[in-house]
C-alpha cells in the first residue's frame, strides 16, 4: 500500500520556491485555464510579508496572444471579496504576518487563476486582416472583369502614376488606392493622387481606401484627403456600390 | 478540424518580416509597458486569400524577465493551434489526463511546445480548443540559454508549422529600464 510520504513527495515534486534579488517566487498547486501552474511572489521582512501574483493572471492570457484591455476594474471586483487589490494589472494582499503567509499564497493563487480565466472570457485574438487582399477580393465581387489592375496615369509632373485599381464609368476613369499606415505608403499615395489631382481634369475620380482597424495619425488622414476622396474600408461596400451605379 | 490539418500542413510565409524593428512595446492601460509583440500575417501556399485573413504568428516577448521568457503563438481561426513557450525552469506544466501518462508525461518543468497533432483531441465538431492543454519538453538543443536562443527556437517552431522561417535574423529586445 501506498505511504504518504510517497504521496507527499510526488505532490511536492510540483511545487517550488526560487529566490529572487527581491523576494521567493513560490510555485503552487493552482492551475491557469492552461494547464500552467500559478505562481505568486513573496516578499517582506520579520514581520510583514506581501504577497502578489505580479501581473501573472494577465500575462497568462497575454502571452497565448490574446488581445488584452482594460482589467482594473473586472479584477478588483473578483478579488476584492477575498481582501484583495489591483495595482498596475498584479493581484496584490495587503502585508500579513509569517502565521498568515501560507492561507494568502493560496488565496492570491486563486484569485490570479480566476482574473486570468476572466481574461480567456473577455478577450479574442486579433485577426489581422491582409488588407490589399481583402481589398482586392472586394473590389472583385463589386466590379468584377471592369477592374483593371496596375493601371499607369499620366501625371500633371509628366511622371507615370501608378494605381492599384482603374474602373472605366462612361467618359470617367474611377482610380481607388488603398493606404496602410505607414509614412513611405502614405507619401506614396499622396504624391500619386495629388500629381493626378493637379490636372485638374473631371475624367478622373480618385479614392484612397484605408483600413479603419488599425490606428492611423488625424494629421496623415488630412494630407491624404487633400490628395484623393479618402474611404474607411468599412464604409467601401457602400461607397463602391454609388460608383456602380455612376 | 481538418482545416487545421490542412493549414498546418501546407507551406507558409510570413509576411511584413522586416526584422528586430517588428517588435512593438505593448502599452497597457496603466502605462505598463510590461511586454513586445510582432505579429506577422501569415500566406498559404503563396496566395492570400481573405478566408485566411486570421492566420498570423504572434510572438510575445519579455525582456526585462531574467532569463528572458518569450511565447510563439500560431493562430488560425480565431483560436491558438500552436504555441512554443520558453518558461523559467521552475514553471511547471500539468498535460491534460487524457493523453498524460501515454506518450507525454504528467508534467513538464520550463520551456515547451503545444503542437496541433498533441491537442486536436480537444476540438469538437464546432469549436477549436480554448486552450492546448498537451505539451512536450522543447529538443534539447533547444534547452540551454544562449545569446542566439530565440532565433533558434523561432526556426524550429518555423519548421514545425511548415512555414518559411524568417529571412532576417531576429532577436528579443534589449531590457528596457521602468524609471523613464
């Protein structure tokens, strides 16, 4: 039969304690939604110990590459019945004396496994969209064989301008760039469609299509507009059907 | 699921790959700064196409932690397919019991590699898997912490996933100092 001692010491072959300059990092038998256990720091004196997951809940799910928030104000409200806080995104115990050590380590443990589980529940991985090709295959469905692609416009600089897409409507030509957010792309476009733009001439109708997901800088979205009319891509459907119908 | 199959199992590139200067200091809500991310989308067999628009390998870094730890997610779906987590060796692991104890272990200690054909059990008709909850301990050649440990660990992740590693030679970010 089995002794305890057997038991004890495979148990124990998951803990671990590690010293570090500013305190022990004490690995427990509490799990994250990964199957990773949760370890806690603990740091202090004689009398006065604090005990905190450093962020761990948070960086558990960060670190599988998941889109993170804000978390202030969902971890203080599942730890804050346990006595605990949140203090730049770490699940922290107020001191506690040697005799309260080990019950905080278990309760800090398991309010970072739930704050972190909270996170699996909030937050999605970010889809990065190709936004060309997206782009590209939107403008296929609209205008389909009428898309020319690569088309070359004579500027007023006498210099070819290159356009990624041109779509014959009548005696106009429809020019549609897309833009990342990026200063050689932007330059780029702005130069190309402003140089078309000083022509002065009412054959062509230029947009410039930029992906509203992403962060983009008031000040580059002004100078594009001043080139070509600018379109957040969620609008494009919208904007592309008036074309169709032009 | 067959669709992971199928995506793991078809060539890949990255794309955007310019080099060190991917890696982006993500700044928390509270000013943190705690950790570096590249995300690079990811082609199938050379042609992007919308569908796949959720394929990207992402890679969170943390410099400041000593050794530095870092985490390569392969993402598909809206769901994490693949993972490679290089962890402080004190960081144990416990495999779910539905394959620990057959051909990987109960647990494993400090760095290891979540791979789709360990996991795949976990997916249902409906949904991927929330979390890979297999892993194994990373080759040995991977094991020992060395100046060029993450270029290492990216090629082999790289070649495990059937994509085309990274031209450019990559390396994690220096340590960054708090008190800016």
């Amino acid at each position: 039969m089995i002794d305890e001692a057997t038991i004890r010491a495979s148990l124990e072959e998951m803990q671990s304690y590690t010293r570090l300059e500013d305190g022990v990092r004490v690995t427990t038998h509490c799990m994250y939604p990964t199957n990773s256990l949760v370890q806690v720091m603990v740091r202090g004196g004689k009398e006065e110990f604090h005990i905190a997951d450093d962020g761990g809940a948070l960086r558990e799910a960060s670190s599988v590459g998941l889109e993170i928030g804000p978390v202030k104000h969902a971890f203080t409200s599942l730890v804050k019945k346990q006595g605990l806080q949140v203090s730049n995104n770490a699940i922290i115990a107020p001191a506690v004396p040697i005799e309260g050590v080990g019950a905080t380590i278990v309760i800090v443990a398991n309010a970072s496994k739930e704050a972190c589980q909270w996170c699996f529940d909030h937050f999605r991985y970010r889809r990065p969209r190709k936004f060309k090709e997206v782009l590209a295959e939107l403008i296929d469905q609209q205008f389909g064989d009428q898309a020319k692609k690569g088309v070359q416009v004579l500027g007023a600089s006498n210099k070819q301008q290159v356009f990624e897409f041109a779509i014959p409507r009548d005696d106009r030509l429809v020019l549609i760039d897309s833009v990342m957010p990026d200063p050689n792309s932007v330059n780029s476009r702005i130069v190309a469609n402003l140089d078309v733009r000083n022509l002065k001439s009412a054959r062509y109708e230029q947009y410039i299509v930029y992906d509203d997901q992403e962060k983009w800088k008031a000040g580059d979205l002004q100078l594009l507009r001043m080139a070509a009319d600018i379109v957040p891509f969620s609008s494009a459907r919208t904007v592309f059907r008036g074309i169709g119908a032009g | 699921m067959a669709g992971v199959d199928a995506f793991i199992a078809a060539p890949k590139t990255l794309l955007g790959v310019t080099g060190d200067g991917d890696w982006q200091r993500q700044e928390d809500t509270e000013g943190g700064g705690l950790e570096y991310r590249i995300v690079w989308p990811i082609s199938v067999t050379g042609v992007a196409r919308a569908t796949d628009a959720g394929a990207s390998l992402v890679i969170v870094g943390h410099p400041n932690d000593v050794p530095q730890t870092w985490h390569l997610n392969l993402l598909f779906g809206g769901a994490r397919v693949a993972g490679l987590d290089v962890e402080h060796d004190d960081r144990p692991h416990s495999n779910s019991l539905r394959r620990a104890g057959q051909d990987v272990p109960y647990k494993i200690k400090g760095s290891h590699a979540h791979l789709w054909d360990d996991n795949k059990h976990l997916a249902t008709l409906g949904a991927l898997p929330v979390h890979l909850h297999i892993a194994r301990l990373l080759p040995d050649s991977l094991a020992t912490n060395s100046s060029n440990r993450f270029s290492r660990t990216l090629y082999w992740f790289c070649e495990q996933q059937n994509i085309v590693p990274p031209s450019a030679t990559l390396t994690m970010p220096p340590r960054y100092s708090l008190l800016v």
